[in-house]
C-alpha cells in the first residue's frame, strides 16, 4: 500500500512538474514571438533590384544619391522624360514595405511614356538604400522630402508639375507628407493603409490567422515601439489626407486586400475632400495586385487623373 500510494504521488509530481514546463513554455512563446516578430518586421530582408529601367523597358537612367534629413543616404534611378512626347511633369515613385524601387517597374514603363520624369528611390533599410530598421511611417517621410529636394534643386525639373504615385506602405507615407507639403501637386495612392495599428493587425492575420493575431499583434507592436523609441500612433495618414485639398488626390485598393485593412479604402475616402478626390477599389484583387490583373486600366486611369490634375507643363523654347 505504502509502495502504491508512493507510485502515485511521484506520478502526479511528474504531472504537475510537465505541467510547470508546458505552461512556462507558452508563456516563454507568448513573450517571445511578438519580439522576434516586431524584430523581424523593423528588419525586413533586403530584396535587390532583377532589373532596372534600361532591361526592363529599354530606357536610360541614372543612379542617383540622396541624403534624407537625418543623414540616411538613399539609392535612386533618375529617367529623364522622353523625347518623342510633349514633357508633362515630374513623377517620384514610392514602393511598399518589404519591396524596393525595382519594384515599381511597372508603373514607371507608362508614366514615362505618357510624358513623364520619373524619380524612383529605395526607402530606408530597403533596396540598396542605407539605415538598418524601417520604421513603418515615422522616418520614411524624410526620404520622401529628400526625393522632393532633389527634383527641386534640378533646374531642369524644378518648373514642372509634381506628382507622387505610391504603394502600400509608401502611399502611406505620400499622404502624409503630401499633408504637410505643397510640392505636392497631385497624389496616387494605391493600397495605403488608413492607421498603421489596423495594418499591422491584418498582416499578423495573415500569417497566422485572426484569433491568434488577436493575442500576437498587441504585443508585437509595443514591443516595435519601445525598440524605435516612440509610439505608431502618428502614423495615421486618416488624419492627414484632409489637409491635401484643394490637390488632387487618386485612392485606389483591391477588394481583396490581404494585407491593408479592408476598411481603409473607405476610411481615406470618407477623411478626404470628396470634390477632389477619385477612388477605385479594384474587384477581386489583392495588395498592390491592380497593376498586374487591371494593367491597361490601371495605366490608363492613372495617366487620366494626373493630366486632369496637374497643372499645365511651362512651354520652353527649343534648344
């Protein structure tokens, strides 16, 4: 009985002791997942560029530095307008998270052919741009301004409309740089998220479904946020995309957007001045897939809008 009672009390220590170690281990994984992810996410693998605008579409270019307002140096193509139609402006294009200047290929083989200069950047901690973190939104803005610089020092460029057509993340940072800067004469944002805290939720949904992004995402974000120092909050192009009018302003996403809240489309539209701006939300396209499933309609809508919101290009004399 004695030998019995012995067994049994080593078999439930057993137990409890298990029970000790599974329950430390979840709760190891619940404070570690969300820092490897926010580590992960402030870190995005550098994706280099396949191409660039002369094997993509046969156009010259040249590299170009830029310095952003903190001192992070920046990689960019510089395509100068074609010669074979009238100048119509300057276009500066902004890629997405995770993705870089090479990116944008797509977009830049129309623009340019519809009359376009075109600047294309890598931001921060992407491409072959230097920094060694993104931040989602709170530093990107001083590449954008070091884009706009750029073309405002060029004596060439300097008299010309601006537009910036953008993606995802960049469309994000467009708005709201767009807010504060009148450089900006006419805005394409495609995919941009309305709150940086819905997107990350929807990411996080992504890869892991929603109930388990429910119990991820908060922590995975505060830890993002002591790491850079300071809250996402400001990051909300919803409450800077108002100040745009009376500039145009081209919202567009796909209805099956996996990665931007579902919501933001309307978000953005119902925030901004509804007598300058024009919406598409594309039928059954995901993130930043309107350009690859609507390509002639994508092209087209988008050199509709710029030409009937920018301003007419200043004649020059021929050379």
């Amino acid at each position: 009985m004695t030998n019995e009672k012995s067994s049994l009390d080593v078999q439930t220590g057993q137990k409890k002791w298990w029970g000790y170690v599974a329950g430390g281990a979840v709760a190891a994984g619940v404070l570690l997942i969300p820092s490897l992810m926010a580590w992960v996410f402030l870190h995005p693998p550098r994706r280099h560029h396949g191409k660039n605008p002369r094997t993509a579409h046969g156009i010259a270019f040249e590299r170009v530095r830029l310095r952003a307002g903190d001192g992070v140096r920046l990689s960019g193509w510089y395509v100068p307008p074609p010669d074979t139609v009238p100048t119509r402006g300057v276009a500066i294009i902004c890629h997405g998270y995770w993705g870089n200047r090479g990116f944008m290929l797509p977009h830049l083989g129309f623009l340019h052919r519809a009359g376009y200069a075109c600047l294309m950047f890598d931001f921060r901690a992407h491409g072959w741009s230097g920094g060694y973190r993104t931040t989602f939104g709170i530093t990107e803005p001083l590449d954008l301004d070091a884009a706009i610089d750029w073309v405002k020092a060029n004596p060439e460029l300097s008299d010309l409309p601006l537009a910036v057509v953008s993606e995802s993340m960049g469309a994000a940072v467009t708005i709201m740089v767009a807010a504060r800067d009148t450089r900006i004469e006419a805005v394409v944002a495609d995919s941009a998220f309305a709150r940086f805290d819905g997107a990350i939720q929807t990411r996080m949904a992504s890869l892991f479904g929603d109930r388990l992004a429910g119990v991820l995402a908060p922590p995975a974000q505060g830890v993002g946020e002591r790491i850079l120092g300071r809250g996402t909050q400001s990051i909300a192009p919803v409450e800077a995309v108002g100040k745009l009018s009376p500039r145009r302003l081209f919202l567009l996403q796909g209805s099956a957007d996996e990665v931007v809240p579902p919501g933001s489309l309307q978000a953005l539209q119902d925030a901004a001045d509804p007598d300058c701006t024009e919406v598409w939300q594309v039928p059954g396209t995901k993130h930043v897939q309107a350009i690859y499933s609507h390509e002639g309609e994508y092209a087209a809508r988008v050199v509709a809008f710029l030409d009937d919101a920018l301003p007419p290009a200043p004649k020059r004399d021929a050379a």
